[in-house]
C-alpha cells in the first residue's frame, strides 16, 4: 500500500529555471513534482550516505590515532 503524500514543499524559481524544468520534465512526459520529487529525495539519500560515511571515517581516524599512541609509548619505554 503506498504511503500518503501529505506534505507540500513550495520553492521559488526564476522564469528561465521554470522553462528549462518544464522542458526536461515534458521530454520524458513527467510532471514537475515527480521528477523534483525524485530528484529531492536522491539528493537526501546520497547526503545521508555522506553522512554514515564520514562518521565511519572520524572513527577509523580515532583509532589509528590511539594505535599511534600506542606505538609512541611502546617506543619511548624502549619496547
């Protein structure tokens, strides 16, 4: 069952950036709000991914930090 559409995002655009959109979107016959839609929406997805991934980096990072420290230490007690 697909799940309700229930709110509306309104954005302004200059008359130029219309006709170029309604262009784009009448050669493939969709309508404006399924290719914004789409397009919105893979937008979002790509910067959560983004997102996920650079919060793995920042760990990976930390613990390469502490494993240098542990090297350092190791070789300042003459391990």
């Amino acid at each position: 069952m697909k799940e309700a559409r229930n709110h509306l995002v309104t954005f302004r655009l200059t008359e130029s950036e219309y006709r170029r959109l309604k262009a784009a979107c009448g050669a493939d016959r969709s309508s404006i709000s399924n290719v914004v839609r789409q397009n919105v929406l893979t937008w979002v997805d790509s910067a959560s991914e983004h997102s996920v991934l650079n919060d793995r980096l920042g760990q990976i990072a930390d613990r390469l930090g502490h494993l240098v420290e542990l090297l350092n230490e190791r070789e300042r007690s003459g391990g």
